[in-house]
C-alpha cells in the first residue's frame, strides 16, 4: 500500500509475458534481477525495508496461454533517482519460465496532483466562501493573481512540455527540469519558462533553443547538473543559472529567483565548468555557426588593427587551449589565465592592456569589461550576442586578422 505521506512519483509500468504467470512470480522477478545492477544505494530491498519505494502493486491475468498486466511502484526517492529505478525495470526479460517483456507506461508526480488539487479547491474558497466579504490584505489579491497565473501554464511541441504563455514568442527563454519550476516561475511573473521533464531532452526543445536566447536553470543538486551536461551536449544555451545548493528551482521564493537568474553563467565559462577538458574544446569550437545565427546586433566592421600579425601569433598558439592572454601595447605577455577567469582577471589587472586574445567566445559582458579597462582589441575564437558595441573596443576574431 502507498504511504501516502511521503510519496512522490508513482511508477507505472505494462508487462507481458510467453506464458502463465502470476504476481509472486513478478515480484520476484524484480528483486532478483535488479539485485546488484544500480549498486547498494538504488537495492530495491534496501529501498523498500526504509520506506523509500512502497509495496510494488502488481495487477496480472492471462489469457489464450499468454499473461499482461501492470505494475506499480510508489516512489519517495528524487526525480532522477526515480527514473533510474523506474528504467531499471525494462531490462527484467523473464519472470518464472517464461520469457517477458516489461515497458515503462510512465510516472506520476503525486504532489503536482496534490497541487493542483490546492489551487482549485483554494480558487473554489476565495471565490465562493468570500463572496460576501472584503479582503482585510494584500496577502489575499497576492494569492488570487498567484493563481490566476497557475492558469497560464501551457504546453509546448508534441510531447506537450509544460510551458509559460510567452516561450513561443519570446526572443529569450528559460530551460527548467519540471512543471513545478515553471508553475513556481509564473507565480512571480516569469512567463517565458519551459520544462524539459528529466535529464532526457524532448525532441522539441533543440529547434527552440536554436531560435532564441536560453538560459539553463536548474536545481542546485546533482540531477541539476547532469541536466545542463546534457544540454550541453544536444541543445543551443546562452547561459546557465543554477539555484543554491540542496534547492530546487520550484522551491524558490522572487529574491533567490532574481539572484540566480542575474548571477547566469556565460556558456563559454559554462562548458569549461561542466564539460570535459577534451569535450569542453570541441564544444566550443562547434558552437561558432550557432552562435553566430543568433546574433541581436553584429557588432560593425572594422579595420584590422596594425600588430594584426603579433595577434595572430597569439592566437594560434592558444588554439584549443581554452585559455586568455593580456597583452600590453608592444602586444607582450601581461597575464594568461584561463577563459573561465578572465572576466575576472580583466577586472583585476591593474597594468594597461591593450589587448586580449582568447580561445573563446567575445560576450556583452567581456566587451563591456573590456571598455571600461580601455582596452582597445577583443580576439576572440568567436563572436556570441552582442547587443551593445563600444565604439572604443576593436572586436575580431582570429579569421579577421
């Protein structure tokens, strides 16, 4: 039996078999070809004797000497946790003597059940129950737009993927994990959120994120960070903005949204954060066209600066090394750093720069760094947004010199 209490997804599974079966002969099926594949922390016994994974449910007939039926599994674990578990289930291929084929049907979240249950039966009080009073606070209209804007959760693409009003069109949007981030967004007015449901990114996401601006927001757990692994992978993001440590997105109060979302990581920061050394250098490499196509406003040409040459020294011997130089007037080594930490480095150096050559992609927010260091040529492998250009600052990339 379910508790109730503690559940949070409900796995629901379909099952056939070459033969008569029945629901002992399951059961065990699933412990005894699980035992050991996940490792000791995902052990269906193990789960089960803590409360962690209910009683499996398994509803089984037969019939012309064949048997289906379905199987369920209440869950208290995390969202990938969970899909782990529930994907550990198709690879059971008898049970008994006969051969069997089990297919994940889906997962239910229980509290996004609970939740909407919540809403309509508070929607049902303030409207109803109210009707003959006045609201002595604030606190009350907050709660009544809250839900108004519950409502205006939509969904996106052929696998109906929760979604704010504005994701279609919207020049930038937001990437969560799940329905509950993008419900938690829109009750403080950010309409432009769409969910990708778990760390297997849906086919309609990667067209949307090649249109427009992303960010990546994700949880500060490490189901977060093995999403924005793999949209780093299969999809076109701008930016990456996690929420703190041991929080989830749908958790957040309008303060630690905004801060997050202002505090967003570049992506060419982002895939030496999260990628391999080796992935990370073809990432960004790959990138360039996309990147390119996605471009507000190109920054004006220019003329190719007069130690062209000097430059392109630099440039090539940073090729593929994800790493900056500064460089003083006769283009000499000042400081080389990391891409990941040359906005910084900028910010810091108190010599004069002239220049600066990296193996990474020129953003608004180096350019404008750049112009306030009085910096006066920006090299870099790429040219990502810019939307604002300093007329000060020569940007080029290493084919441009």
């Amino acid at each position: 039996m379910q508790d109730s209490d503690t559940t949070k997804y409900v796995i629901q599974a379909k099952i056939t078999a070459d033969g008569i079966i029945e629901r002992p002969d399951v059961v065990g099926a699933i412990f005894g070809q699980t035992e050991g594949l996940l490792g000791s922390d995902l052990d269906l016994r193990d789960l089960q004797k803590t409360g962690r994974i209910g009683r499996i449910d398994v509803t089984i007939g037969s019939k012309g000497g064949r048997s289906s039926g379905t199987i369920t599994i209440p869950s208290s674990l995390d969202r990938v946790e969970t899909a782990i578990l529930a994907a550990s289930l198709e690879t059971i291929d008898r049970v008994g003597p006969c051969t069997a084929h089990i297919e994940l049907d889906t997962m239910v979240d229980v509290r996004a059940t609970k939740r909407k249950q919540i809403i309509d039966r508070a929607k049902y009080v303030l409207t109803s129950m109210f009707n003959q009073t006045v609201p002595e606070s604030q606190e009350i209209a907050d709660e009544v737009k809250k839900a108004v804007r519950v409502e205006e959760i939509t969904e996106y693409g052929s696998e109906k993927l929760p979604a704010g009003p504005h994701v279609a069109e919207s020049d930038a949007i937001i990437v969560v994990e799940g329905r509950a981030d993008v419900l938690n967004l829109l009750r403080y007015g950010i309409k432009n959120a769409i969910a990708v449901g778990g760390t297997s990114i849906p086919d309609s996401i990667i067209p949307l994120c090649k249109e427009k601006t992303v960010t990546a927001f994700t949880d500060g757990d490490r189901g977060g960070e093995l999403i924005i692994k793999e949209l780093l992978q299969v999809a076109d993001i701008d930016f990456v903005a996690r929420a703190p440590d041991g929080k989830g997105v749908e958790e957040l109060v309008q303060k630690e949204i905004v801060t997050a979302l202002r505090q967003k990581e570049p992506i060419e920061q982002a895939i030496v954060s999260y990628a391999s050394p080796a992935e990370s250098k073809r990432k960004t490499h790959d990138r360039g066209e996309r990147i390119r196509k996605k471009v507000i406003a190109k920054p004006r040409k220019i003329a190719k600066p007069e130690n062209g040459s000097e430059l392109t020294t630099h440039a090539r011997e940073l090729a593929d090394t994800t790493s900056a130089r500064l460089l003083d007037s006769d283009t000499n080594i000042i400081e080389e750093v990391p891409v990941r930490d040359l906005a910084g480095s900028l910010k810091s150096c108190t010599d004069s720069i002239e220049s600066v050559v990296f193996d990474g992609v020129v953003t608004q927010r180096l350019l404008d760094i750049a112009a306030e260091k009085n910096v006066k040529c920006l090299v870099g492998a790429e040219i990502g947004p810019i939307t604002k250009h300093p007329t000060t600052v020569k940007v080029l990339t290493v084919a441009d010199i």
